[in-house]
C-alpha cells in the first residue's frame, strides 16, 4: 500500500511540475494585464486591468484613458528588464496564465497594490488585500470613479461605478457610452 501510494503522489507531483512552465526575458507590455516574451502571450495571473480602450473618472471627474495609464504604468515600472513569468494554465484566448516578477517582485501583486488593476476573484483570491489597501489609499483607478474591467467589457444602464466618489448620473453616462467608432488615443508605451 505504501508503494502503491509514493508511486501516485509521484505521479501527482510529476504532473505538477510538467503543467508550470517557466519563462524570461524582456517583455513587451500589450496591456495592464498582458505581456508577450517572445513569440509567447502571458496573461497575468489573478488580476484584472482595465482595456486599452476604457475611460474611468479621475479625481477631478474628468474623463481619462486608465485602460492606457495602467499598461504604460505597468511598461514603466517593468522599464526594459529582465521578468520571470510562472504558468500554470492557459486561458481560453490561448494565452500562458502565469505569476510575474521583475526583481524578485510579484508584478501581478504590484499592479493591484498600485490600483491599476484588480483582484480578479473569479479565478484567484490572492490579490483581494492588495485591492483593499489601493482602495483605502485611493491609487490608480481608485483615485476617481471607473467600471470594473470584466463589467467594461460587457457594459449596460446596471453597471456598477466603482471608485473613490459618487458620480453624478451624466458622468455615469460618460463611462458606460458605447462610443462607436472612437477609440481613445492608443499612444505606445514609454518603456517596453
């Protein structure tokens, strides 16, 4: 029995290991949540950042493009060096699913502690304190108002406005709008 039971823990072990893939090198930053190394696409595990082509509110209540401020945050922060990406899945979109770190820092960990993206709590609880703490401080998208990134994608007259003040109903019109046709300026990245 004992046999029987190193030989599938072996097994399980040797699964494990065979499902993670490591991967490094320089990064190019597609968004606030994408990466590619390579001929590679990584996913940032856990998380979620805004779209390129979303607006939130700053502080102001002044519209900004956040989907573009959180990728060339992330790009800047990276600034040209090395990262090690950890994956363990692949998304439906064909992507490596992975855990990043530049320096021995958790990249995925930085963006939601930053505010520029959230904890995506439908695959992964390991970001929710790090949103706790950007919304208290009120960083990145937690400075204004803005639309969480999985609701943006499929926004109506029901979404909720999350963010650090109330927003008045035509500021809400604003951030649901469908703008058909327009895209925000989708000016490259600083730092790559």
């Amino acid at each position: 029995m004992r046999l029987w039971y190193a030989a599938l823990t072996t097994m399980v072990l040797i699964g494990n290991s065979a499902n993670a893939a490591e991967r490094a090198g320089i990064p190019r930053v597609v968004d606030g949540d994408t990466l590619a190394i390579g001929t590679a696409k990584i996913r940032l595990q856990g998380i979620d950042a805004p779209e390129t082509d979303q607006v939130c509110l700053n502080a102001g209540g002044q519209q900004w493009t956040c989907g573009i401020e959180a990728r060339d945050r992330l790009a800047a922060h990276i600034a040209g060096r090395e990262i090690t990406c950890v994956s363990t899945d692949i998304d439906v979109y064909g992507r490596e699913v992975a855990r990043c770190s530049v320096a021995d820092e958790d990249l995925n960990g930085w963006m939601v502690r930053e505010g520029w993206a959230l904890a995506y709590v439908k695959y992964s609880s390991a970001y929710v304190t790090a949103e706790e703490q950007a919304r208290t401080r009120q960083s990145g998208l937690w400075q204004g108002a803005f639309i969480a990134p999985w609701d943006w994608r499929h926004r109506n007259n029901k979404t909720v406005i999350l963010g650090a003040f109330s927003v008045m109903h035509n500021r809400f019109c604003c951030l649901i709008q469908q703008l058909k046709g327009h895209r925000p300026p989708d000016a490259p990245s600083k730092a790559m």
